[in-house]
C-alpha cells in the first residue's frame, strides 16, 4: 500500500510499573494492552455507546472512566458505594466492552521469571515489542501494512515519554524479532484528560490481563469478557522466560 491513512486505530496502556529493582509483591507482574479499533466502527457505535452510558449514570460526559477510581469507588465513582447502583453499572459497562468489536494484542511479563541475562531491556521495552509485532501480523493480514497507523498512549511525564518514544521508533525501524520495519507506525501522546474512549477502554483491560498471568486460578469475570477479544497468537509466548502473550 502506499502510505494513506489506514483503517485502524492503536489505543495502548499498562497495568503494574516496570521496575525491576523494586518489585511490589502483591503486583509483581507489568501488562500492556493494545486495544485496535476499526475508524469507521470506533466513531460510528462505540464511542457513542459509551457516551451514552456516562450521560445514563452521570449527566454528562465529561467523567474519565479509570480502572483504578472505578475499582476503589474515588472520584465520580464514590456514588457507587450504593451496591445496586455499583452492580447495575459494571452490568452495563460489561455490556459496552463486551458488545464492542475491537482486538487486543497483549503482553503480560512476570518479573520474578523474567531471565535478565536473555531479555535486558525493561519489562515496558519487552511487552511494547511483542505487542507491536503482533499488531503489525494482524495489519498484515489486511493487506494495511504500510498504511499509516497511529498508536496513542497516555501521557506519564516528559522523560517518561521520551524513553518510550525512543524505544518505539527502535522496535519500528526493524529491531524486532521480526527483523522487519513496521512502515507507517506512529506514536501520539495524549492526556487523560482527553477523554478519549479507545484510551479509557484500554486502561480498563490492562488490569484484567495481567491478574489472569499473577492470579490464574482467581475468579476473573472481567477477563472472561474480553477473553475472546484478544489476539491469540502465540508466536512470542514464552512463559518459561516470565513473557506471557
């Protein structure tokens, strides 16, 4: 293809930090999700699906829908230390996710398995590149390679940004497992504060994946509502190394 906008859009976030030297043992694992979305289908039924559900619970649209405040009932979320209320909106916003079509390449890395001596690179480094080239052999088979696509993440800080920028265009530029160059990929930042759905779904399925990898044997409704969203390759699965794909 020559390079046009292309069909699909990249929203990415992470779940856990990727320190390697301090390790909480009660999250001892980092997980990436890219969550892709088809243009016309994102603005055409799930965005408005979405707006529809704050202006149902909220008043407006305005609210960020965020794992974490959700999970903790903080923010706008404290109304929903009314159990009914709280039980009637994870139904529905269960309903979003799951009636919502869009793909996830996920990366899950355990950090007490993960063998430095073969993977050096941080956990963020590792899970950026396996999901990248996951995205690149699902574009593939669209016949979207070299189209370009964009890939947005939440802002985290300028260093921050900065390093994963880098670490973007290396992957990008043919330093993958691949040994290809992923043509047409770009990285965007953007704030929280953008109120941008496909950032917000994102963030809700990062935390799912990785307790699925640390607690495997834990009830896990959230997972089992996206479980047949995600890109099942196995290809960079290597869960003897502490790389969950």
């Amino acid at each position: 293809m020559t390079e046009e906008n292309g069909s699909y859009i990249f929203y990415g976030d992470e779940s856990g930090d990727h320190s390697l030297t301090s390790i909480d043992p009660d999250f001892p694992v980092f997980a990436l999700s890219l969550c892709a979305f088809k243009k016309s289908t994102y603005c055409s039924r799930i965005v408005p699906k979405f707006q529809k559900l704050k202006f149902q619970y909220f008043g407006h649209d305005a609210v960020v829908l965020h794992e974490h405040e959700i999970r903790k009932q903080t923010g706008p979320f404290v109304v929903f230390s009314d159990r009914f209320l709280r039980s009637r909106f994870m139904n529905d916003l269960a309903n979003c996710i799951s009636s919502s079509q869009f793909h996830i390449f996920s990366c899950v890395i355990s950090k007490h398995d993960l063998k430095l001596d073969l993977f050096p690179d941080n956990p963020y480094s590792i899970a950026l590149r396996v999901c990248l080239q996951k995205a690149y052999l699902f574009l593939e088979k669209r016949d979207e390679n070299g189209a370009t696509t964009h890939f947005i993440f939440e802002k985290r800080g300028k260093k921050e940004d900065a390093e994963l920028e880098l670490e973007f265009r290396r992957i990008v530029s043919g330093v993958n497992d691949l040994n290809k160059p992923f043509a047409g990929f770009r990285i965007q930042f953007s704030d929280k504060k953008t109120n941008s759905t496909g950032m917000q779904i994102a963030d809700l399925t990062a935390r799912p994946i990785a307790l699925r990898v640390f607690r495997a044997h834990q009830s896990n409704r959230a997972y089992e509502i996206i479980t047949s969203k995600i890109y099942k390759g196995r290809r960079f699965n290597n869960p003897k190394l502490g790389i969950f794909s």
